[in-house]
C-alpha cells in the first residue's frame, strides 16, 4: 500500500503541473488584466498609461510564459505569489477562506452519504413498492432542479417567507466567537441545498448496488439460516455494495467544489468561492491560479482516499 501511496504521488506531480498550465493559460485569453479593472472612465480620467509603472511593479509587462515560470518558482518555494488586489500573500488569502469552504463541502458530503445511503437501502429492501416510488420521483427531481434554483427557493421559503434559517453568513453580524451550535444553525441551509443532488446520486447508486447484493446466494443462505434481517442488510450486503459507492464518493467531490462556488456567493459564505468570484472580476491571476491549485490538490487526494477505502472495505484489493 504504502508503494502505492508514493507512485500515486509521483504520478500527481505532472497531472498538477497540467492543471496549472490550462488555468494559467485560460486566464492569459481573457482580455484585460488587473490593471484594466483599475480603470473606470465615468468616474476617472486616469489612462492605461498612467498605471503603466504599476504594471512593471507588479510584473504584468513580462510574457506570459515568463510570468508562469515565477509562478513556478515561488510554488517551489513553498508560496503560491501575492494578491494583485490586496497585496497579500496568496496562502494567507487562501487559509482564511479554506476553513469555512471545508466545513460546507465535508458537511453536505457527510449530510448525503448519511441521508443517500440509508433511504437507498430503504428503496431497495422494499423494491418497486410506493416507497420505493416515492423516493425514485423524488430523487429524480432532486438531481434535475439546478443548485442556484434550489438554493434561491429555500431562501424565499425558509429564510424569508417562513424564518427558520438565517439569509446569509455564518454567524450573527459583530460576533467573533461564535459558538458551535449557532454555526451549525447557519450552516444546515447552505450545506443542506448544497448536498441535496448528492442525496439523490447516493441514493440510487445505493439502491442499485444493493438490489445486485441481494439476489446473490450467500443473502439467501444467510437468510435460511435465520438470521435476523438487519444484520443481513449491515454485516453481509451493504459491505459489499458499498465499493460502488465508495467510487461515486470520491468523484463527488468536484462537483461539491464547484457547488460551493454557487453556494456561497448566495447565501453570502465566506469560502473559497467567493474568493475565487472576486478574484475573477478583479483579473487577480495569482488567486485564481492559487484557488486551482487548491481545487486540484483536494480532488486528487479524495481519489487517493477512494481508492484506499476500497482495500479497507474488501480485504482481496491488494495494491502492490
């Protein structure tokens, strides 16, 4: 396992440096640059050229490959550059806000597989029954109904029209210390709406899955053997239905990244997605390389935890 571990490492280094040079290249398309959004001719008569000895200071006069080369070296360095708008460092920019996008992403995973894996098991123990019914429409709608939707109709229904969640934020405005069940308070309706769709790819992975297990001899001997139907459904079938789940988990966890982009910038999340919306409009290179980084470095590492969970979960995957 542990050679394993170091080759699936080695192998990440070049799928990383990719990544980076699409991001970097992408962004060198977009017309413009930090110093264009300095501009605004309704309010100012400031020029381009008048910026022109900021734009030395902050390097954007060298060529692009230049440029991704100092990028390079500083991300050898340890560092991801600084802020083009704040000055900072990029990790420090990105520290602050990686807690909070952590927090949101691991409890709408956590929230959907719990709520994913246990209404399949229901669907499946009572196959083709109403139940069952119920439960395909309403995972069905779940998937179809877009994140922004969701998330604007909870806040008119839940927030506004029925007052039971707060609109925005992650704690009371002025407060610093926040404790643990008010942050958990205004986290249920961000990270909720931001897992629903999970629920429903969980629950009919789960379902499927479990349908396969149950057909199976050995669940049929288990049961001649008069043991009891939930220690059926706990030791025997889901342990081995879950490897398929295992995968959808761990592939899940872009689209919850990405989610979370949309997520945050409504319900006002201080994370990592408005991070990366302010950076965007703001032509600020440096984080928007920073946040792809990150991005990069949490996906390939769920694959690696998913792949590990599989030999934790069937103890014949060997990885040599």
């Amino acid at each position: 396992m542990a050679r394993y571990i170091l080759r699936r490492f080695l192998i990440s280094i070049p799928i990383l440096l990719g990544v980076t040079i699409v991001t970097f290249t992408f962004i060198n398309l977009v017309p413009g640059d930090y110093i264009d959004t300095l501009i605004n001719p309704e309010l100012s008569s400031t020029t381009r050229a008048d910026l022109e000895p900021l734009r030395q200071q902050l390097g954007l006069d060298k060529p692009a490959p230049v440029r991704y080369v100092l990028w390079l070296r500083e991300l050898a360095a340890g560092n991801l550059g600084f802020s083009l708008s704040t000055r900072k460092p990029v990790t420090e920019e990105i520290g602050r806000r990686l807690g909070p996008t952590l927090k949101i992403t691991a409890t709408s995973l956590l929230f959907a597989i719990l709520v994913g894996t246990l209404l399949g098991i229901l669907s499946a123990m009572r196959p083709y029954s109403v139940l069952d019914l119920i439960l395909t429409i309403l995972g069905f709608t779940w998937v179809s109904i877009p994140v922004f939707f969701a998330a604007m109709a909870a806040l008119y229904l839940l927030a506004l029209k029925l007052p039971l969640f707060p609109v925005a934020g992650t704690g009371p405005a002025g407060q610093s210390d926040v404790p643990l069940h008010i942050q958990l308070y205004y986290l249920v309706l961000p990270a909720g709406i931001l897992g629903l769709e999970r629920v429903a790819a969980f629950m009919r992975f789960t379902r499927a899955s479990m349908l396969e297990v149950l057909r199976q001899d050995y669940i049929s001997v288990a049961r001649a053997k008069g043991l009891q139907e939930w220690r059926i459904i706990a030791r025997h079938a889901f342990r081995n239905a879950v490897l398929p789940l295992i995968t959808i988990i761990g592939l899940s966890l872009p689209g919850l990244i990405g989610g979370a982009v949309i997520i945050e910038s409504i319900f006002g999340w201080p994370g990592l997605g408005t991070l990366s919306l302010t950076a965007v409009t703001q032509r600020d290179y440096p984080i928007i390389m920073g946040v792809n980084f990150i991005g990069a470095v949490l996906v390939l590492g769920s694959n690696l935890l998913a792949d590990v969970a599989y030999a934790l979960a069937d103890p014949r995957i060997r990885y040599e």
